[in-house]
C-alpha cells in the first residue's frame, strides 16, 4: 500500500460505508493517482477553493458525504426511495478528486512535488477531472455520472446523482457562510472560476 493509499484510508473514514471491497479500492486508487499526478505531498493541503484555506478538501468532502448519507436514509425511511449507498457514497467521496488538478497554483511549492502537467492544468473544472480518474481506475457508471456537479455537464441525472450534488451544495453554503459570510450563489458569482 502506497502513503497515498494510507492517506486517503485515514482522510476518509467514510470509505467504511461502501459495502463494496472493489469500489472502496477504486475510490482509494482514483485519490492516489491524482494526488501523485497532482504532485501533492499530503492529501490535507488540498484547499476547499482556491481563495479559501481555512477548510480543507478533505472536509468538504467528508461534509457531503455525511450530508449525503444521511439525505439517502430520509430518502429511504420517509419517502420508500430506494437510492444506492454505495454509488452515493463513492461518488461523493469522488467528487472533488480532481481538485487535485485543478488547485497546485494556489498553495505554496514547499507543499508540492512537480506537478504533472499532463493533468494538471485549470482547463478542466475538477468534476470532470474527477468523472475521468473514476473511469480510469473502473469506478460503476453509476459512480461516474453522479459526480459532475456542475449544472449541465450531465444531461440525464440519477437520483443518486441529484443527491451528490445536493449534498455539495449544502456543504458549500455552510463553509462559504461560515467562512466569508456569503451563500455559494454569492461565492459562485464573485469568484467561481468554472461559472
């Protein structure tokens, strides 16, 4: 096992939920492959956004998934949905993988290696990039439509998808409230560098 891998197990201990041993392996080699290619040295020096420190990655990306989990047992209990944990679970896990691409410009070099710039560029929103490294590593369909969160970059959304997205958008209106005291459609307007 790689640090990347003993990184991403430690990070998330959400990986837990996903009953699948494959997935849960794929959610861990998609993070590893873009934290190496990214040229990140630690999976927490990742920022949330680029012009907002104080929250890492890692705890967006824990906050939707939690988010997400608990949305996909009122879906079940309360409304006798039937949506897929594993694939919710997965895909938020996933959805901001590719901030490991799209973010090594707004940190300082010490916390990096040489990024590769095969990858790493702020030419492809990191939904996308995310969508790519779930494919590459043979994450489920179901896995890699419900992570572009970005209105559009989907056409025919799953509920699983619609609570990925769902779950991020709740996450980021607490942090860029908390933060800087603005809803993400604010945040999203001023400084949004995929709108």
């Amino acid at each position: 096992m790689s640090d990347f891998d003993a990184q991403v197990r430690e990070a998330f201990p959400e990986l837990a939920e996903i009953e699948d041993d494959d997935l849960r392996d794929q959610v861990v080699e998609a993070w590893a492959l873009g934290l190496e290619r990214g040229g990140w040295q630690d999976l927490e020096d990742i920022p949330y956004a680029w012009n907002i420190h104080e929250v890492t990655n890692v705890e967006h990306v824990r906050g939707v998934t939690r988010i997400a989990i608990e949305s996909a047992r009122e879906q079940r209990e309360f409304h006798g949905a039937d949506p897929d944990l594993d694939v919710i679970v997965a895909a938020c896990l996933l959805h901001d993988v590719g901030k490991c691409y799209e973010y090594p410009d707004f940190v300082d070099d010490d916390l990096l290696d040489e990024p590769n710039p095969t990858y790493v560029s702020e030419e492809i929103p990191h939904s996308i990039s995310g969508y790519a490294l779930a494919h590459e590593v043979g994450c489920p369909l179901a896995v890699q439509r419900a992570i572009p969160h970005f209105l559009g970059e989907v056409p025919t959304r799953t509920l699983e998808a619609e609570l990925v997205k769902s779950a991020n958008s709740a996450s980021s209106n607490a942090i860029t409230q908390a933060s800087m005291g603005i809803t993400l459609q604010e945040w999203v307007e001023e400084y949004s560098q995929t709108s």
